[in-house]
C-alpha cells in the first residue's frame, strides 16, 4: 500500500493527465477551431494555424496518454476492487471496463488524427471535415470516460 501522501501524488498527477488532454480537446472545439473559421474562414491559412496548433498539443497529448497510462496502472494496484482491465465480474468492475475501451479508442482516435494532420489529404474540405469529425468523437469518448470515472468513484464510496 502507498502511503498516503504518494498515493494523493498519483491522483493529483492521474487527474492533471486527464483534464490537459480532454482539456486541449474542449479548447479546440469549442474554441480554437471556430475563432478560426469566424477570422480567418476556410482555407489555407486556417489549416496552416490548426495544423501548426495540432503539432504543438500532440507531444503533450501524447505525454498525458503515457502519464494515465502509468498512474493508472499504480492506481488500479492500489484498488481493491480492480480486476484487470478488461474484466467485468460486477457493477465497478464492468463500468471500469468500458472506461477502458473508451480511452483505448481515444488513444486511436488521437493518434489517426495527429498523424493525419501531416498528410496532403488533411488540406482537402473532405479531409478538414474528417479531422473535425474525428476531434468531436475524441470529445465524446472523452466526456464519456469523465461520466464513467464520476459513476466509479461514487461507486467506491459506497464500498
């Protein structure tokens, strides 16, 4: 068992991970990515901003995935009722699983799109639309993931 103070250390981190990467993903599109189509409207100097932008948060992003991964991992040693990450055998345990499922495919999702971005496709309307898409799935399984941990920590308090 941690003690108590590393054990607040991990959390603090788990959640400092988990709202710069949903975080960035509500500034881009509530934001970031209307500013620019209201200033600059649709073109090359909008892609050229939101691509410089993109390029700039995805070390970051991808840090934050590495960071959950590992605090998570400390975490779910320290749960009691933890099982594995895919292993649904009650309520928590169930719900915890498809948290998991969810931030394996926003790991997907964030990678398709920050590799996608480097490509000539991305500067076509088809290709613009399709990164926006993908930006407000990744939004989705992001506040998806935020329910299912509120469910889960009123689930271990009752326990």
């Amino acid at each position: 068992m941690l003690n108590p103070t590393v054990h607040g250390l991990v959390i603090f981190l788990h959640d400092l991970f988990t709202v710069t990467w949903i975080g960035a993903l509500v500034f881009m599109v509530l934001f970031l990515l209307p500013a620019l189509r209201s200033v600059l409207g649709p073109g090359p100097q909008m892609l050229k901003l939101a691509t410089e932008v993109q390029r700039r948060l995805s070390p970051i992003v991808y840090v934050c995935m590495a960071g959950l991964l590992v605090t998570g991992l400390v975490l779910a040693r320290q749960s009691g009722q933890f099982q594995g990450p895919l292993r649904a055998v009650d309520g928590y345990t169930t719900l915890m699983a498809i948290k998991h499922v969810l931030v394996v495919a926003m790991v997907v999702v964030g990678v398709v799109r920050s590799r996608a971005v480097a490509t000539e496709r991305w500067a076509t309307r088809q290709g613009q639309r399709l990164g926006t898409g993908l930006l407000l799935l990744n939004l989705g399984l992001g506040v998806g993931v935020l329910l299912l941990s509120g469910l889960l920590a009123a689930l271990q308090e009752t326990v």
